[in-house]
C-alpha cells in the first residue's frame, strides 16, 4: 500500500531524514519506534506532505505521492492524527468531526462514521456539544483519532497517540486501534515511544535511530530482540 524509497528530508540544514526506506501492506498496523529527534514524525509528515522530502520517492498504491500537497493526500486516503493532538478547541466535539468530514459529500456514509466512531468513544457522543478544548487529554486524543477516521482514510497515520496519558486511557487507546484495524481493515502506521504497547497490537515493526532505520521485523522478534529490550524495553 506504501513504500518509501531512499527519503531525505532536511528542515533548512539539519538532514532529519537519511535515506528512510520502509514498506507497508494494505491491512497491517506497522509501528515505528525511536529516541526523542529520531525522526519519527518527519516520517509521518513526509509521507502527508506537511514536510516535503529533499529526494526520495513516496508511492501511495504504486502512484508517487510526495509530490502532492497534503489535502491532495487526504482525498487519496491518507489522514494523519497529529503529535500533541491538535484538535480546533473553540469548536464543539460534533463540529471537529464535522470538519474531519470536510471533504466528503456522502451524507449517508457520513451519518454511519459519525455513529460508528461514537459506538468507539462513547464519552464523544455525552461531550458532542461541548467545547473540544473543555475536554480531558484522553477524550481530546479520542476526538483527533476520530476526527480522522471521519475522512475515511485507507491509510491512518497515528503520532504518539499515548503521549500524556494516564495508564488506564492508553490502555483503552491501543485497544480502539487494534479495533479499527480490525473492524474497518484500516491499515495503520503507528509512531510511538511506549514501544511495548506499540509492538504488541503491530504485524511488524522498524526502529529509527539518528534519521535512519536500523532495524526492521516482525513484532515479535522486535520484543524479544536484546537490543531493541534494552533501547526501548527497558529490560
């Protein structure tokens, strides 16, 4: 479904990206784990177009892609829930959906994911009048990763959806991800630094150091990987 070929990005003189290759078949959930500045969201961003790659290819269903500008990708079926959230706090929780949607015109299919990620998150559906910005980190997470799902991506780019979580929400979050890909065949490209919980729900797994990846195998043997133990594990 994706691959990266020989990527280089650059934020002005610093090369954030060296050469990332990596593949991702329709259907899997594959994470990406690394250190702090590895380059884990500049993958995520090259491949939505956010940060353009300096040389490289992204090929999307074998058509290149990095070329295009990020609303072009949405259309295609990429969608990507930001680091950090983002969500549109002035608007209520329905109205941040409601602009997941944006881009869509099936009414229908819209009424169906508005209902489908509500049987998800079930607090969304008590919080759809309030203020996005009233809600707790947990739900916000909820409504970007739903916000998100209303574009109806083939492809879901999630960016440290744990980060500032308290144990029991990330818990509850990584099982709505193994949901989604499960129930919808959403194939899912996970960046996370809770490499445990991360490693657990994928098929497969790579590990970025210093902009390159070092590392690449089933989930699996990444877990029971010495190295990947020590580095990430804490073991």
């Amino acid at each position: 479904m994706l691959e990266l070929n020989d990527i280089h990005t650059y934020y002005g003189n610093i090369h954030a990206l060296k050469g990332i290759s990596l593949n991702i078949n329709e259907g899997e959930i594959i994470t990406l784990i690394g250190a702090n500045g590895a380059g884990k969201s500049t993958t995520l961003m090259s491949i939505s177009g956010i940060t353009k790659p300096k040389t490289g290819e992204v090929l999307f269903r074998g058509e290149p892609i990095h070329g295009k500008s990020p609303d072009e990708i949405v259309r295609m079926g990429i969608c990507q829930v930001p680091e950090g959230r983002h969500i549109f706090p002035q608007l209520t929780v329905q109205e941040n959906l409601d602009m997941g949607a944006f881009l869509r015109n099936d009414k229908a299919g819209i009424s169906r994911d508005i209902d489908y990620v509500f049987s998800l998150f079930p607090i969304l559906k008590t919080r759809r009048n309030q203020p996005g910005g009233n809600l707790s980190g947990g739900e916000q997470q909820m409504l970007a990763m739903s916000r998100a799902l209303m574009a109806h991506p083939k492809l879901l780019l999630l960016d440290e959806p744990s980060m500032g979580l308290a144990p029991l929400i990330i818990q509850q979050i990584f099982e709505i991800i193994k949901k989604i890909n499960d129930e919808h065949n959403t194939t899912i490209f996970l960046v996370e630094q809770n490499a445990n919980q991360a490693l657990q729900i994928a098929d497969r797994g790579y590990v970025i150091e210093n902009g390159a990846v070092s590392m690449h195998d089933s989930a699996d043997k990444l877990l029971s990987n010495p190295d990947v133990q020590k580095a990430y594990l804490g073991i």
